[in-house]
C-alpha cells in the first residue's frame, strides 16, 4: 500500500507546482506586449483565445488580399502600457492598462493559461466608429 501512495503524492505535489508556476495575467500581457514587438503572428497568436487567434490570422490573411485592410497591423491591437490594476474571478480577468487613458483588457483562462479576448478590445471596434 505504502508503495502505491507515495507515487500518487507525488504526482499531485508536481501538479500543485506546475499549476501553481503558470504566469499570471499580468505576466502574460506583458508577454504579449513583448511578442508584438517582434511581429511575429504565430508566436503572438499564442496569448491570445483560442477564437481570437483565428481571427487575427485570418484578419492578418484578409489584409494582404485587400487594398483597404480592417485593422492595418494586427500587433498594435493591444493598448500600450502598463498594467494599472487586475481584477480575477474564477477563469476571467480584466486588466486595466494606462496609457494615455485607461482601457480594459479581459483575459479568460484557456489550457491553462491566461489568453486575450480579442473581441473585447476598443481597438478592434475602432474602424466600426464604436469605442472612441
């Protein structure tokens, strides 16, 4: 029996850690900032819902094929600044970030980590005329 409970402890100490090791909110806007910078789509795909990065791909495809695109350059979708303040409830966040005015960022855990939504951001509804 002895033998049978330690492998179980052990697994679920590991677990604890690795759960307990994965970036925050904060960590993963940053992270995202950082991989916009390097404008690369696959790579900042990956901070984003699953649903978002399928829009930004395509939104990225369809910009190439057309002479007027809907948003000129996918990696200036995201605010620039700095994380004022997080609110988490339960797999939902919403950062507030400062730059020249305050705008909310919501972010949804998604396999274990936290992702953009990016239907949320005043940026996309930009060219629409709405969140001015």
């Amino acid at each position: 029996m002895n033998s049978l409970v330690r492998p179980v402890v052990l697994f679920a100490v590991i677990s604890l850690l690795l759960v307990g090791c994965s970036a925050g909110p904060t960590e993963r806007y940053v992270q995202a900032q950082a991989a916009a910078a390097d404008k690369n789509l696959d790579n900042f795909s990956k901070f984003f819902t699953r649903n978002s990065a399928i829009f930004l791909r395509n939104m990225d495809k369809a910009g190439t094929r057309s002479r007027i695109p809907y948003i000129k350059d996918a990696f200036s979708i995201l605010p620039e600044g700095d994380v004022e303040d997080v609110l988490v409830d339960g797999k939902s966040a919403v950062l507030k970030v400062k730059g020249r005015s305050v705008v909310e960022v919501r972010m949804f855990m998604e396999n274990d980590e936290w992702s953009i939504d990016v239907f949320s951001l005043p940026s996309l509804l930009k060219p629409l005329g709405g969140a001015k």
